[in-house]
C-alpha cells in the first residue's frame, strides 16, 4: 500500500499540468460588399478542451440576410465547406488558413451573428498554422468570410492587434510546439 501510494505522489508532482488559457476580444470593421460596420473577433484558448477557437460577430445581420445566407451556417446540418480565409499580417511575415466555420444567431437577435472557427472533434485545429501571429503587435488579422449562396457578397472583416500583451497571456498556452 506504501509503494501504491508513493507511485501516485510521484506521479502528481510529475505528470505536466496544461497552462490555463482565456480569451481576448478586438474590435475591428467588417466591409460587406459596399457597406462597412464594425465587428468584434474574439479569441479563446481552451488548452484541456477545444483548443483555439476564433468568433466573428456580425451585429445587425438580418438586413444583410438578402445579400449573404447566414443560415447555411447554422446548426448540425450547416455547411462544412471552407469558406473562411485568415490571413494574419505581420513583422514575421503573411500567414494564412482556411477553414470551415459554423455560425449561429446570438441570444439576442438584434446583437449579431457570430461565425466560428474552431477544431472539430478528434482533428487538427485550423488556427494552429496562424495562433502565434494573433499576439503580436501591430499584426493585421483579416477574415474573409464566403458565403454558400452563388453570388452573395464576401465579408472582410480587419483587426489590428495594438497591444499584444492580453492576447499573449490569453492564447499562448495554444500556440503548441
């Protein structure tokens, strides 16, 4: 029973514990096709779980509905197809991915739509190619959303990262290897 219990000690203090993660949200504007407003993108980092998610929200989106099919995106039964691009800008250089984003209404209608990129279940996260570039300073995230509907305009949405330090703090326990 000593030896049991010695060998369970042991392996508390060695086995390696994953760094919290957290999250961060920068304020952006989004052109969609002649219009522009503003958006918010919001990073998380859920090291144990999901991983390194990215949100696009789009506020006020029912008026754009003619224009982009947001409920392609919705629910188990929206499109897989990869229709999201990110492309992170900065002093090491351009680096890009594409993805698959899943999308929903907001509690509140009025606030937004809200587009993810994140990792599905037992696969390799898109954002991973891309993570580190989010926490650097003067870094241009831009995302470029298309929708499935011929014809409906592209949605371009730009960040700038001014301050790195929340971010770095908040996604670094993603960044892997």
């Amino acid at each position: 029973m000593r030896i049991l219990g010695l060998a369970l000690a042991v392996s508390l203090f060695t086995t390696p514990v994953l760094a919290a993660g957290g999250d961060a949200d920068l304020s952006g504007e989004a052109t969609i096709g002649a219009e522009s407003r503003h958006v918010t993108l919001h990073l998380a980092c859920d090291p144990a779980h999901a991983g390194l998610s990215a949100v696009l929200t789009l506020p006020r989106f029912a008026d754009l509905a003619p224009r982009f099919d947001f409920e392609a995106f919705e629910g188990p039964a929206g499109t897989t197809k990869p229709l999201t691009a990110l492309r992170i800008v900065g002093s090491n250089g351009v680096r890009s991915v594409i993805a698959a984003a899943s999308g929903a209404v907001a509690a509140d209608p009025s606030t937004g739509f809200t587009l993810t990129v994140a990792a599905p279940r037992r696969s390799e996260n898109p954002l991973r190619a891309v993570a580190p570039g989010f926490a650097q300073a003067g870094t241009r995230i831009v995302w470029t959303q298309s929708s499935p509907r011929p014809g409906d305009v592209v949605v371009v949405a730009t960040f700038t990262v001014d301050d790195a330090a929340p971010l770095r703090a908040a996604l670094e326990p993603c960044f892997g290897p």
